[in-house]
C-alpha cells in the first residue's frame, strides 16, 4: 500500500518507539530520500510526510485511544510489512548485482512495443488495447517495477508469448503481473482478485488441501459455495458478488500473473484435477504473504 490511513498510521505509530530507536529511525528516514537507488525503497511524497507530521503531532493521545488488543495487532502489522520490505529490498538488490537492471528494463519495453506492432496489425483501430499497452509501457519503464520483476525472473517478452494461434499473452494477466510487482514496492493495492486466490491455495494447503483450478474461480466471488464443508470453509473470497464470466475470466488472468512470478505451480490431485500449489521458497511469494496474510 503506498499510503496508511489515519487509523492504520496511529495505530502503527504507537508501537513504534517500543520497537525501533533513534538510530533505526534515521536509518528509515535516510532510506526513503534515496528514492533514486537502484534497489527498491519505500517512497513517500511531500503530501505523506506533510501527514506524518500531523499524526506525529496526534501521537500523544493514543494510549487514552487504543487498546492492549490494538496496540498488539499494530505491532503484528508493523513486523508483516518490515518483513515484506525486508524481502523485496534484498531480492531487487540481488537483481541488480546479477544482470543488468538497465537491460531489462530496455527489453520490457521493447516487448511492448512489439506487441503494439502486432495489435495494430489485428486491428488499428483498438484503441482501448492501445491504451493498455501506453500504461504498459510506462509502468515496465520505472525501475522500481521492473527490479522486482527481474529478481522474480518474469520473461521480459511475456507480452509476446503466443498463447494461440491468433493470440498472444492476454492483457489482463499483463495488468496482473504488473499489480504485482507494484504491490510489493507499495505503490498500489494487490488486485482483489490476485489476494484471494493467493491466500485460498495457502489455506487449502494450510489444510492439507490443493486448490483445484475450477476453485479458483469460486473465489473470485462473494456468492460461491462449495459442497464439502472443509473446502468451502477454507476458500478466501472477494467481498463482492460478480457473475460467472467474469469470475472464469479473473481466475484466468490471476493463475496466469501468479504463475508468471513462479508463486504458483502446476499440479494434480488424487483424482487427477489441475490445481495449484504455493511455492514457499519463491521470494515473491514470501513478499505477497507478508503483504496480505
């Protein structure tokens, strides 16, 4: 997330001088002005810490607000998210140290340009796609996005992987994959539908359960209901009710972007339906967890 509400912050904000000190505070404020590094940093804009002032100002009239529980479930808060930066900081390190960043980020945004050659060839006209494919662009040219890509190894060409014969990488797995990536450098929100999914397949597993592929979608709606007690119990769903063709189409896209970052793998069950299992030692996946769970 690339901003804390007023709750989320003050909450937060009281456990902190218990948990960190003067020096590891400096340490945090000298990481967020090296925004120009070529690892990944949590950035904050002028507006945030125009906030964070005021909610430093506020900070003395939270023990009369919160309580033991809320002190403790900020604190919990506080060490996912330290524990996600952690993560990320050291795989975009290790990213940068092996290849170069530059190169991938040219070859990102060569593949998009590719993939606008073979689109406008199908049809000049597709404006919308266009415009997917300008935010494209822009988004694999920030090297933020595109270090924590790389450490995952996403293929630079994805866009362009056929998927049929008339058809390459869908759009909308495209959007996923790049929600992903700004998830975890906390400039967006995971994708509703990437969160459920992820933590549905943990808490299956969680179980000693895989979750099937046709489960998956099933998630994607606040209305589904599966027969066996144990497995609908341990589905995480969307908050919201969407009909069955957008439901197939977000589970589709979602399997295909997580798969992308290895955080997802292929399986099947005893009865020999394809389902998804959650590779733990992926750091992408340690990162997305620390994010949601």
């Amino acid at each position: 997330m690339s901003k804390f509400t007023v709750k989320m912050y003050n909450e937060a904000h009281a456990m902190n001088d218990a948990v960190f000190s003067d020096a590891e505070y400096d340490e945090a404020h000298a990481m967020n002005d090296a925004s120009d590094a070529a690892y990944l940093q949590i950035a904050i804009d002028d507006a945030e810490i125009d906030d964070a002032e005021m909610y430093n100002e506020a900070h003395a009239m939270n023990d009369a607000v919160f309580s033991d529980a809320e002190y403790d479930e900020a604190h919990a808060m506080n060490e996912r998210r330290a524990t996600a930066l952690t993560i990320v900081s050291n795989v975009a390190h290790t990213a940068t140290n092996e290849v170069s960043l530059q190169s991938y980020v040219s070859a990102l945004i060569d593949a998009v340009d590719v993939r606008k050659a073979y689109e406008v060839a199908k049809n000049a006209e597709n404006d919308s796609m266009f415009a997917k494919l300008k935010m494209f662009r822009a988004s694999v040219a920030h090297e933020r996005i595109a270090s924590i890509m790389l450490a995952s190894n996403v293929d630079a060409n994805l866009l362009n992987r056929q998927e049929r014969i008339n058809a390459r990488f869908n759009e909308k797995s495209y959007v996923k994959v790049l929600n992903i990536a700004q998830s975890i450098a906390r400039v967006a929100q995971l994708n509703i539908y990437t969160r459920a999914i992820l933590l549905s397949v943990k808490c299956f597993e969680d179980n000693g359960m895989l979750l099937t592929q046709a489960e998956t979608k099933q998630a994607c709606t606040s209305n589904s209901r599966l027969s066996v007690t144990t497995r609908n119990s341990a589905l995480i769903r969307t908050h919201k009710i969407y009909d069955s063709s957008t439901c197939s189409t977000q589970a589709s896209s979602t399997n295909n972007a997580l798969q992308s970052y290895g955080v997802l793998t292929e399986t099947r069950d005893s009865a020999n339906q394809l389902c998804f299992a959650l590779n733990r030692e992926n750091e992408t996946t340690k990162a997305l967890l620390a994010l949601v769970s």
